[in-house]
C-alpha cells in the first residue's frame, strides 16, 4: 500500500481531466492563432476555458489570463504593479511562499523599492493593526501582498477584512491563492482585490498551467513580450491541453467544493485526533481551533531518535508526506515559516495534505506505520 499525503505539493490529475484534454492532443492541434478552422476549434476551446475560470471568480473573462502556473501568476502581479503601476513599497508576509519572498527581493534590489513585513500573532496570523498602521502611510503607492492560505501550515488570511483595509487607504492588493483556489469560494465582484493566482496541479488538474486574475482597471503592460496572445499580455503559443484541463478542474472542484470540503475536514480531524490519541506530546502547527486550509495539517512531533529521519522513514514505509513546502523538502535547509512561526527546532514538523481521494482507512495506515518510528503510548504503557 501506498498512501499520497503531500496534495499541498501536488495533486493526482482526475480521470475526467485526463479525457477531456486527451481530444486536445489527438484531434485539435491546430494553433489557436490560426485563422484557418483547425485553428479556430483550439481558439473557441481556450475562450470557453476562459470563460470557466472567470465564472468560477465571478470575474469577466478579460480579467483573467493564464500563466505557466502560480509562481508566474505571482511573479508576474508583483513585478507589473512595480513596472506599469508605479508601486514604491510592498507590505508582506515572512510567511510567504518563496516565489513571492524572492521576487519581492528582487524587486527591492533592482528597483529600490521599500519592503515591508507586517507583524504577526503568535499563531502566525497577520497583526491586521500593524497592517493598518502601515496602510495609513500613504506617501508611497503601495501593494500588499499576501497569502489566502499559508502552504505548510494553513493559516488563513482573512482577505475580506484585508482588502477593505487597501481599498481604504489606497492600496493595491495581491493575495497569493494558489492553495485556497477551488477550496474555498472566492468572488471578485464582493472583494476588493486587484491580483489572484491559481494553479491547475493544486486542484487535480495538469502541472505547467495556472492563471492570473487582474482587475479590469489596472492596465499593464506585456509579461512576456513576442505575440498577441492573451491580448498582448503574454506571447507564446499556448499551454492548449493544459488550459482546457485546468478548465476542466477547476469546474468539477467548485461544482464539489461543499462536498469535498466535509470529507477532507473530517479526514484531517480524524488524523488528528488519531494522533494525539497515541502519541504524547503531538503539537500542531495549523490552528485546529478556527476555521483553516483543511487540505493541510502541520504536525510537530517531539524529539525522538527515529524521528529524526521521520520523513524518510514514513517514504521506506510506503507514505508521502513532506517537511514543507515541496521546493524546501529533501532539503535540510528547514522551512522559513516553521522559523518564522519560532518552532522549536528540535522537533520534527511532518505536513500532511489531503484530497477527496484520501481515506480513513489510509489515516489508520499512517497510525500504525507511525507506531513502528516513535513511540505509541499504548506500547509505553504494556
Ligand atoms: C502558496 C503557493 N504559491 C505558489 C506556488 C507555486 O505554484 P507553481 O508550482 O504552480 O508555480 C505554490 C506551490 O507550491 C504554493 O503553494
């Protein structure tokens, strides 16, 4: 048996993904730039993807364009606003995934730009009267720029309270939604935000392919420059197979969400609970007590001689979970947010990320594998 426990990394593409961009690769490979009908059928295929996608944001479909995935959707907000919408200062999180945390750094050293971190509580949300006092401060055009969810804990961000307070003082706003998107609803039309990003292999769809919302008022300029493709604003021929299978996700996810949000909160309550039921001294980094990303739980084991190999142990015993975020896992560098969050660097963090394929027969696996690593309160006692 082997049990997939690391769906914040990536997510097994569904069947009827698969057969919905299958005719894409077999029969419809005419160019979408083309004006001949091969052409023509790609293009109205990509426009009806558009179309899904915008629907599902409540967005119209010229706010939306698709990007090679969620680190060019956010690479692509926070170096835009800078270039095309005169952004002098970032306010952001230490929590942040790495390609927000590089890309703001990049943009301080080559524009100069002022780079703020907003305070956080001692569980790690946002310190929301730092934030407005930051916001106050409007002698610079400012973006903030954060997170819906964080990947390795998820914490999640209150963005509704978040873009009131950037409306109000005349903010940008960006929040990075590639692991809430398809999970939570969002709706741009109620929400007062500027920039959101999507990637399709969150939510069962294909890896290479993600998209970007921008908000009709903010005019930028081409990402990528070369052809007219997703009107100017990236040239390139496009991702077609990916496009429509992202389409194609995204639907059945949103259609599903009520459902799927029920049995993978109940999955992870039960790993919870299972956890603390045999093990001593089980902490978790993802708050348990208020609503959060249920896809992820961050569990902070106590120190152990086993544990210190845990998740390579967990792998040899037939279970992928990650220490992190996938890009710092089998790294021993150790996650920036379990830093910042001040974990207790002795003990081992495992993230355990869920889909509606998981099962609690998989949790009871995990269990009795986990007894075989570090000791089980049943087996300390007999
Ligand atoms: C919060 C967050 N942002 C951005 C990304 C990057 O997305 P992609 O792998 O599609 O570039 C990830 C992926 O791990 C993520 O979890």
């Amino acid at each position: 048996m082997r049990v997939y426990l690391d769906n914040a990394a990536t997510t097994p593409i569904r069947e009827e993904v698969i057969q919905a961009m299958l005719p894409m690769m077999r029969d419809n490979f005419g160019n979408p730039s083309s004006i001949h009908a091969d052409g023509r059928k790609v293009r109205a295929a990509i426009e009806q993807a558009r179309r899904t996608v915008a629907n599902s944001l409540n967005a119209s479909i010229g706010e939306i364009f698709f990007t090679s995935g969620g680190t060019e959707a956010n690479n692509m907000a926070l170096k835009c606003s800078v270039r095309d919408l005169g952004v002098q200062r970032i306010i952001t999180s230490p929590l942040e995934h790495h390609c927000i945390l590089h890309t703001v750094e990049a943009l301080k050293a080559a524009y100069q730009i002022e780079l703020v971190f907003v305070k956080l509580t001692t569980k790690g949300y946002v310190d929301y009267d730092h934030l407005t006092e930051l916001l106050e401060d409007q002698s610079k055009k400012t973006l903030v720029s954060l997170m819906h969810a964080n990947n390795e804990v998820g914490l999640l961000l209150d963005m509704q309270r978040v873009a009131q307070l950037c409306d109000e003082n005349n903010a940008l706003f960006h929040s990075d939604t590639v692991q809430t998107m398809s999970h939570f609803p969002i709706d741009v039309s109620t929400t007062n935000i500027h920039f959101l990003s999507g990637a399709a292999h969150k939510f069962h769809g294909p890896k290479g392919i993600g998209f970007i919302y921008i908000d009709g008022d903010n005019q930028l300029k081409p990402f990528i420059d070369g052809g007219s493709q997703e009107r100017n604003m990236r040239g390139g021929t496009e991702n077609v197979y990916g496009i429509v299978g992202m389409a194609k996700a995204l639907e059945l996810a949103i259609e599903e969400l009520e459902e799927s949000k029920a049995y993978i909160s109940g999955l992870r309550t039960y790993l919870a609970t299972q956890l603390t039921t045999h093990f001593d001294d089980i902490h978790f980094h993802s708050d348990l007590e208020q609503e959060s990303l249920y896809t992820v739980l961050s569990v902070c084991f106590p120190p152990s001689p086993k544990s210190e190999m845990l998740l390579l142990n967990l792998d040899i015993l037939g279970i992928s979970a990650s220490g992190g975020s996938a890009c710092s896992s089998g790294s021993d560098v150790g996650s920036h947010v379990i830093t910042a969050l001040k974990g207790d660097p002795s003990r081992k963090t495992v993230r355990f990320s869920f889909s509606h394929f998981n099962t609690k027969e998989e949790i009871d696996f995990v269990i009795e594998k986990l007894k075989t690593i570090i000791p089980a309160k049943d087996l300390v006692e007999a």
